[in-house]
C-alpha cells in the first residue's frame, strides 16, 4: 500500500507544472513583455542568442550603465600598481567585499520559441528594445559591420500581451500616445506594419483595421512614406508592439542588409557581415533575401 501510494505520488508530482504560488517549475521561458523579435539563418538559433547577449550588453552599459560596469571601467591608481602588502590586503578586501555583493541580474533572456529562423530575446528594465535596435542598427548604418554573423532583422516590441482584439487595442492605444507626447500639436502620418507567425485565430484583414482605432483622429495613414511605423508581431497566443521611425529608411531593421548595402557600395571596402569578410555579390543577396521571406513562411 505505501508502495503504491508513493509511485503515485511520484507520478502527480511529475505532471505538476506549476509551484503553489503559479510559477512554472520546469518548462520553457514564457515569451512576454518588452524584448528584441529577431530572425536568422535556419540553424543557427542557439548561435544568434550567443551573439546578440554580447551585443547587447555592449550597448546597454552604453546607454543604462550600471554600478558594476562603472566599477570595470575605472581605471586603477598608481598605488595600487605599485603593489605591496598594503595593496595585496586591499586587493583581498575588495575581492571578498564583491563576493559578498548581490549577483548582478542578467537584463537579456532567451525565450524559447520552437520556431526556426525565430528568436525572442527579453530585456528588462531599464532596457528600451526600440532604443536598443535603433541604436544597434545606426551603428551598422555608419561602419558597415554588424558584429553578428547569423543575425538578420531585428524588431523590437516595447510591451506584449495576449493575442485578441481588446488586448492589443489597449496596449496598441498606450503605446501610440507615449510615442504622440514628444510632439502634442504635430499630425503624424503612420503605417501599420503587422506580421504573423504560427497563428490562425486573427487575419491581416481584421487585425489592421482594429489597430488603426487606436491612434487619434487627424493622424493619417501613408502607406508610400510615413513618419510613424506601428509594429505589431504576433506569434502563437502572444502580441509585441512598439511604435518606432525611419523604419523603411533602415531596411526594416534588417541589419545584413544593411551592411551588405553599406559595403557594396564602397570600392575597396573589406569589411562584410563581420570584420574582414569579402563582399557578396548582388545576386547572392538577392536570394539571402528570398530565403529569409520562405523560411518565415514555413514558420507562419
């Protein structure tokens, strides 16, 4: 009998997913609030969240530094190069001292999508994804390198939610007037730019019209060259969306284009996708892009 009674146990305890408290005890990340959406080359999932967790941490201690990255980039005295035991007991004493110190939480994570060519990677506060890529992505504009070799498009979402009408509206209506409250008198033309991924339940034809409800009345829809581009990214049960500009400007954020572009059109420029990589030609490109727009159909 407690035989018995212990197998079942064990076997209860083995389909419980959740802790008392709702947290989830084994199972993938949920894909939720604000992050990076990015596409890849087929494959190379695991290898563009390893790139990216660099790039990104680069340009957040840029732009949101933290205590512990200004403490890395202080320089050191001279007295404490000079050495001696004075130094070596403060070396001791400000190691054990950062040891005891609270572990630095990650502001990046890789959230699961099961999806090829698709990752989502979260940011937390007081990490902006739309600063972050638009950042990321003017770099690329001026140097023509991307640090990244399996990265393509990059798209950020500023919040999520679930995937149906009432959800989006509210979130879409938040997120349209943060982004009118620079500029309170100026009309705006916008467009919104909805992709869908590994959902059925909403359409373009019903969706659009919904999100263009929210933005006030005396903005107006351009679809040939807007100021404002609404973002909405909808994969499986969930929504992303960010209101960002210059979007078609900067080839939709896909920043191996871009630095293709970039390099093609320098003579004597060797510097490709990364550092010191011969230029493809036009023909290549061509068909990287036709792959891409396949492979995000499969996944659709």
């Amino acid at each position: 009998m407690t035989e018995n009674k212990r197998k079942a146990d064990g076997r209860d305890k083995g389909r419980r997913r959740f802790r008392p408290d709702g947290t989830p005890i084994w199972g993938q990340r949920q894909i939720d609030g604000p992050g990076v959406w990015v596409t890849c080359v087929k494959g190379k999932e695991r290898q563009t969240v390893g790139e990216l967790y660099d790039v990104f941490e680069s340009l957040a201690n840029q732009l949101w530094p933290t205590e512990a990255s200004e403490i890395a980039d202080t320089p050191r005295s001279s007295d404490e190069e000079d050495g001696g035991a004075d130094d070596l007991e403060k070396q001791i004493a400000k190691e054990v001292a950062s040891m005891k110190r609270p572990r630095k939480e990650t502001r990046f994570a890789n959230c699961q999508t099961s999806t090829p060519c698709v990752v989502f990677i979260s940011c937390k506060p007081p990490v902006d994804p739309v600063k972050l890529v638009t950042t990321h992505v003017q770099n690329v504009v001026n140097t023509g390198v991307t640090q990244t070799r399996f990265t393509q498009r990059l798209t950020p979402v500023s919040a999520s939610c679930p995937a149906n009408i009432p959800e989006i509206q509210s979130l879409c209506g938040r997120l349209v007037r943060n982004a009118l409250e620079a500029e309170p008198e100026k009309k705006f033309t916008y467009k919104i730019e909805l992709r869908l991924r590994n959902h059925n339940t909403l359409t373009r034809d019903k969706l659009i019209p919904e999100v263009a409800k929210c933005v006030p009345e005396g903005h107006t829809v351009s679809l040939d060259n807007p100021e404002l581009f609404i973002l909405v990214e909808v994969f499986k049960s969930v929504c992303g969306i960010s209101v960002v500009k210059d979007y078609y400007k900067l080839q939709k954020f896909n920043v191996m284009e871009i630095a293709n572009t970039k390099n093609l059109s320098e003579e004597g420029a060797a510097e490709g996708r990364v550092a010191n990589r011969p230029k493809e030609s036009p023909m290549v490109l061509a068909a990287a892009e036709k792959a891409e727009e396949r492979e995000e159909e499969k996944a659709q």
